[in-house]
C-alpha cells in the first residue's frame, strides 16, 4: 500500500509541475503562441498534465532500479540509466500522442515540423529534453524525496489530501474525455485533425479581437461555436496551403 501512495502523490506532483512547465514553455518560447499570451496547458481543465505526472512515477521506478545495473562500469551504468528514462518517457508521450490522433483526430501537441520526427508525436529534441529532465530528477530530486516520501506515505492526513486531489481530477478527466469526444465529432464531420494547441490559441486570439473576456481555464468557451472555430481554423490552414503552391 505505501508504494501506491508514494506513486500516487508523485503523479499528482508531477502533473502539477508539468502543467507549470508547459504554461511556461507555452507563454514565452512556443512557436504555436507568437503573441505571448497565457493559455492553459494540456487536455484537462484544471492545473496538471497527466502524461507528466505518469512520466515523474515511472522515473522514480526506474531510478529504483539502479543498484541491478551492472556493466561493470559505474559511468556506463549510469549512462544507461538516464537513456531507459529518456526512452521510457518517449515511449509514453508517444503512445499518448498516438491514442489522441489515431482514436480522436486530434493532436494534443504536434512535431511534424521538427527534424526526425515519427507521426509528429515524438522527436529527437523532445526526446533529448525528457533526458534532460531524466538527468535533473535522477541527481537532484530522487536523492532528497525517499525519506520524505516514506514518511507521507505514513502519514493519514496526507492520504486524505491526496484522495481530495484524485476526486477532484476524476471529475476532470470524465469532463475532458467528452469534450474530445465532441471534438472527434467536429473532425470527422469537417474532415480535418484537429491541433489542440492550436485551436486554443485561435480561440484566445478571437477574444482578443472581440476585446471579449477570455477565460484561461476553459480555453474553448466563446460566443462562437466550437464547430465554427474549427471551420475557421481550417480556412485559414487552406488558405497558407494554397499560397505555399
């Protein structure tokens, strides 16, 4: 039972973290936000990224592992360590990215412009960040976080707080997983993959023009239709496709 709770409240700080690192990341270096406005991160409402908070347990299983790898050089060891987690978290954000394009039509983030990409789902320079952030979690966080980690998980309050946080995250996700549902809808009727990120943005920027209130944690509300918003979006994406011919 204590390595659940431990599991348990490392996806909740993971996908915690993530969000903020994503709303960051999104607000002053991304590519899809020229404008540099704050949009809220992800597929869920509320202020966490689920793929993170799995990456953030499975880096914690495989730093558990350590002390079995043994190639009879401790810098090779390491080595392939840090390599299992850049590939375990690629693997998880490509599965990820694969169920939400192939099963809903649309992209939850989208690398076909980045070199060396598979699908748009995953790349060599993400794939080098999550090592990075591999490397971070391995000499900076896992070495401080056992004995705290053993004592919550004894803990009863800190059970109960994080028995608060997955009811609260339940309700979101069941909320989440309807609006993609009417997304796919929107997509296969209007024959088109819907970029999540994208849409968002669009969004943000019509209220902008409209001087209209936006509202950050639901990205997708506006006095024009979703089904209208997306028939824009693909205007415009035809538009720049007939102008690059």
């Amino acid at each position: 039972m204590n390595i659940l709770l431990i599991l348990a409240f490392l996806f909740f700080m993971g996908s915690v973290i993530g969000w903020v690192i994503e709303l960051l990341f999104r607000r002053f270096f991304s590519k899809n936000n020229p404008e540099r406005k704050w949009i809220n991160p992800g597929f869920c409402v509320g202020p966490y990224l689920p793929l993170y908070g799995t990456g953030l347990c499975i880096l914690y299983l495989i730093a558990g592992i350590r002390p079995y790898i043994n190639f009879g050089n401790q810098i090779i060891d390491t080595i392939a360590l840090l390599v299992a987690m850049a590939l375990a978290m690629t693997i998880i954000e490509y599965i990820a990215g694969i169920i939400s394009y192939k099963g809903f039509h649309v992209r939850l983030w989208d690398y076909s412009k980045e070199w060396g990409n598979i699908q748009g789902i995953i790349c060599p320079k993400f794939s080098l960040a999550w090592g990075i952030l591999g490397v971070a979690y391995y000499y900076l966080v896992h070495p401080n976080i056992l004995d705290a980690l053993n004592w919550l998980s004894h803990n009863l309050a800190f059970s109960f707080f994080i028995g608060m946080f997955y009811g609260v995250f339940i309700i979101d996700l069941v909320y989440s997983a309807n609006f993609i549902t009417k997304l796919k809808k929107i997509a296969d009727e209007q024959n088109i993959v819907i970029r999540y990120e994208e849409l968002k943005t669009k969004i943000r920027a019509y209220h902008d023009e409209k001087k209209s209130k936006y509202h950050f944690f639901k990205p997708f509300s506006s006095d024009s239709t979703l089904a209208e918003q997306i028939k824009a979006m693909k205007a415009v994406r035809e538009e720049k496709k007939t102008k690059t011919k």
